[in-house]
C-alpha cells in the first residue's frame, strides 16, 4: 500500500512507517519499528508453525500404504518406536510425537 504498487518484501526504508501506521511507540530499550519487527516475526513463526503441523495432518490423510512385501510387512509392524533416551517422545513413522496426551 505505501509503495503504491504489488509488493510482498518488508524492506527496511519502509519498516518504519508500517510501524506508525501500527501504532506503535518507542519504548525503553527498542525503537518502535524494533517492537513491530519483533511482533511480526513472532507472528510469523506461528504461522510458519501452525502451516507445518497443517501439511503434516494432510500428508497423513494422503499416505498411501507401501506396495509390494514391504506394504504387508509393515501393516503388521508397529509404526510407533521409542527414541533412546527419552519416555516422553516416540518416533511416529519418521516424526517426533508426544507418547501420550499426558506430556
């Protein structure tokens, strides 16, 4: 919007307007586009975190069982293994899960 074209980069001669436009202030120890730089990562991080556990639950929905010897072998195996040195996380077909809702 205040480069008045398509622009999906945060560059830094702009940061700072964004910043008041947010109303944000200057604090103690940060600047006020250091707070809303800071903000934004946070909330990108969230984001970033929420999308990888969303495509994680979509890839599982979309698994298809291994053909061949191997797709039946691995029916009858468990695909939960403990991880050496911990009770509280197991190894979940190749991802790292809580062993029980009690962690």
């Amino acid at each position: 919007f205040l480069t008045g074209k398509a622009e999906e980069r945060l560059s830094f001669d702009i940061q700072r307007e964004i910043a008041e436009a947010l109303g944000y202030h200057d604090h103690p120890g940060l600047s006020a586009v250091e707070r809303f730089m800071k903000h934004y990562f946070l909330v990108a991080k969230d984001v970033g975190d929420l999308t990888r556990i969303f495509c994680s639950a979509l890839e599982d929905q979309q698994a298809k069982d291994t053909p061949g010897i191997t797709g039946v072998i691995s029916r009858f195996r468990n695909r939960v293994r403990k991880i050496a040195g911990t009770l509280d996380f197991v190894d979940d077909g190749g991802r790292i899960a809580l062993a029980s809702t009690d962690v």
